[in-house]
C-alpha cells in the first residue's frame, strides 16, 4: 500500500539540509540529507541522519519552523510504495512531482541516527 512522502528543505537552522519523511501511515520517519534525493543518480549514494518521527502536518506544511529553527520548503512530493522494510534497512519507491526511482536507507553506524541513502534506479 502506497504512503504519502516527502522532500523538504530545511534552511537557516545549521548548514542547509534536506528533509526525507516516508509516512508510516501515523508519523512521518524522518532522515536529514546533505543532497536532495532527486539529484543522485543510479548507484550514488549520501550520508543520512535519522530524525526524530515528525507529525503527519508536514507533508503539506511550508514556512518557519518552531523554535526559531528556519524554516522548510517542499521540494517533492507523491507516494512512497515499501519494497522491503527491516530494523536497519528500508527499500522504497518514490513517485511523484520532484522525484521518481527506488532507493535503499541503510543504517551503517553504531548509532541508530547513523544511515546511508542510496538510489538504486
């Protein structure tokens, strides 16, 4: 079944950032990115952070983020369809205005925040 996705990115809170959060159908499973998905190409890879779950409102929220933490603007957006899902590693097809392909997060560190997004088509 098809979830909601999407792409934010996140400026004046830190060095600027992209935002991937994949509904779980209550939250959003959120990882911060240095590059926006859309731009890797087949096989690329790029660090990601896992976040705290964000709420569900910022899958259509754009403007300041609380807290004086900047503020996020959507990049892209559609629907995330799971192709496999495990503690450490997800695989996922995005599809949607902004971006298109299927990806892997894999978790790489010791931490549990410690992740590696790669586009695999």
């Amino acid at each position: 079944m098809a979830e909601p996705f999407v792409i934010l990115l996140h400026v004046g809170c830190g060095p600027d950032h992209y935002d991937l959060m994949l509904s779980d159908g209550r939250t959003l499973a959120t990882w911060r990115l240095p590059t926006n998905p859309a731009e890797l190409a087949a096989d690329q890879s790029a660090p990601a952070t896992r976040l705290a779950d964000h709420r569900r409102d910022y899958l259509i929220y754009e403007g300041p983020v609380s807290g004086d933490r900047g503020r996020v603007s959507r990049t892209a957006e559609g629907s995330c369809e799971t192709v496999a899902r495990q503690e450490d590693c997800w695989e996922f097809c995005l599809a949607g205005e902004g971006v298109d392909g299927r990806f892997e997060l894999r978790r790489v560190g010791p931490g549990d925040d410690q992740w590696r997004l790669t586009r695999r088509e």
